[in-house]
C-alpha cells in the first residue's frame, strides 16, 4: 500500500481529487449562504433580534 501510494501519478490525482472535493464543499456552503440573502429565503436565525 505504501508503495502504490508513493507514486507520483498516485499522489497527483489524490491530491486533485482532494482539493477538487474541497473547493466544491465551500461552493456548496457559499450557494447555501447566498440564499438566505435574496427576499424570497427562509428565516435566517439573526432577523428576529
């Protein structure tokens, strides 16, 4: 197992997959967050203060 991942081709593409699933979470979180700020989003928890 260390072998295969201490190939440079291996360690490229786990390290590609990697930040590609990182940059798409805070994608995810940004979108998420972007709704609560149109007219039309749900209740965000601070509107009520």
């Amino acid at each position: 197992m260390k072998v295969w991942l201490n190939k440079p081709k291996t360690k490229y593409w786990l390290s590609f997959i990697g930040r590609t699933l990182f940059y798409f979470a805070i994608f995810l979180v940004l979108i998420y967050l972007y709704h609560y700020k149109s007219i039309q989003g749900g209740n965000f928890i601070y509107n009520e203060f």
